[in-house]
C-alpha cells in the first residue's frame, strides 16, 4: 500500500530531534566537565526534556491518526512497532552496559511501544481522547497524595510496576517516560490529528520552506537517528577527552 508523506509533521519531528540533539549535548558537556548544571533539579533543564519528549510523544500520536486515516493494516502496525521495541532493547543493553546501575529499562522508546499500541487500539474514540488525557494528568498529579494517604500503594514504586508511572518517587534511571502521564500527550496527538484530516488537512501540505525540507528529512529518519546520536557524541567526547 502506498502512503503520503506529510512533510509539515515530518518537520515537526525533525525539529524535536534537533531540540534533543541540542539538550543532549549539553548533557554531555556537563558529564565531561566542561559545563556545572543540574540537569535534575533545573527547572530549564527539566523543562526542556519534558517539552522534547511531549513534542516526540505528541507527533506519534498524529502519525498514528494518519496511519488509521490512510487504512494502514495491522500487519504493517506490526512490522512498524517491532521495530520501536527492538530499538527499546538496544537501548536498555546499551545503557546498562554503561550505566548498571541507573539503565533504562521504560525511557522514551519503552513507553512509546506501549503507548502505540494503545493509541491504535483506542483510535476510533474521537474527542473522548481529549477527556481521557485530561483524566490520566489529573491521576498523575494525585499520585503523591495517594501514595501518603494509603502506605499500601508503595508496590506501585517498585521496578515491576513504576512503569504504570503512578508512582510517589521517581526511580534511579537516566531515562524514565511511564504511561502516567505521557499516554495523555500521545492521545491528544492522535485526537489533534484526526481532529485536523477531518477539517484542516491542507496544514500537513503547507510549504516548509528550505529549512522545514531540511528538518523533514531529518523527521523521516527519526528512530536511527535517535539510537546513534548519544553514542556519537559520546565517542567524540572520549576522543577529545585526553585532550
């Protein structure tokens, strides 16, 4: 089956990308020393990652509508989301391989496989997605209070379940992106994108420009992009760094 490209959502993601590219540098700038910043506790930085993976999370879900929109069948689904999960796993090996004890084992690519396949199954729920976004924010956000009012809740910490991400602690990972509350955003981004076919679909024809053809290209290639980029970057810190 053959399928159109929209390059405007395609740019959408190339400029995340570039944002990510940009903030990751940064992280590695500190990692190394040549920078003092607190990438955990800054409100710039926190700030920042969270609006990175809400735009990756929040294009995800537009490309979903898309999908469903264009008739893509289950097989190609199928086919697509193997190789998001098989990606989550490279960076789980990866990040242990470096980080034993902090690896990410439910970062961005962990919590975007579980996330696809809810966002595909709930498609065809409308602008109910809006409503049930707004809920999974508002639980996210009475999770601390629930967690002090009722000590039972502290299983919901632990490794097996914190990916839920109904949760009274963060854990000790370097990636962290559980369903509470980011399934909202992807939700949205599927709500916004069909909201968007049904009755706006000439913003996904619109003229990037030079650089939104640019920053497309870059969109289309999106996931091998994601995986190379750090570790890129970090050999070239290690190169440098006897220097």
């Amino acid at each position: 089956m053959l399928t159109q490209r929209f390059h405007a959502l395609d740019a959408l993601r190339g400029l995340a990308i570039v944002w990510m590219t940009v903030y990751h540098l940064c992280f590695d700038l500190n990692q190394w020393a040549y920078i003092t910043q607190d990438f955990f506790g800054d409100a710039f930085w926190t700030w920042q990652r969270s609006a990175i993976v809400s735009l990756f999370l929040f294009t995800a879900g537009i490309g979903q509508a898309i999908a469903v929109e264009q008739g893509q069948s289950w097989r190609r689904f199928w086919r697509r989301w193997m190789l998001v999960a098989g990606a989550a796993l490279l960076v789980s090996a990866g990040s242990y391989a470096m980080y034993p004890e902090s690896f990410i084992y439910f970062g961005v690519l962990h919590g975007m496989a579980v996330m696809l396949l809810i966002v595909r199954l709930s498609a065809g729920w409308g602008a109910w997605l809006w409503l049930l976004g707004a809920l999974l924010m508002a639980i996210h956000l009475l999770a601390a209070s629930a967690h002090a009012y009722w000590p039972g809740l502290e299983f919901l910490n632990g490794r097996y379940f914190n990916w839920l991400g109904f949760i009274s602690r963060k854990p000790i990972t370097q990636d962290y992106v559980p369903l509470l509350p980011w399934l909202a955003v992807m939700w949205w981004g599927m709500a916004a994108g069909r909201w968007a076919l049904s009755r706006r679909a000439h913003w996904f024809e619109m003229n990037t420009g030079a650089v939104g053809r640019a920053l497309a290209g870059l969109g289309r290639w999106s996931l091998p992009y994601y995986l190379l980029h750090q570790p890129f970057l970090m050999g070239l810190f290690y190169c440098l760094d006897p220097f």
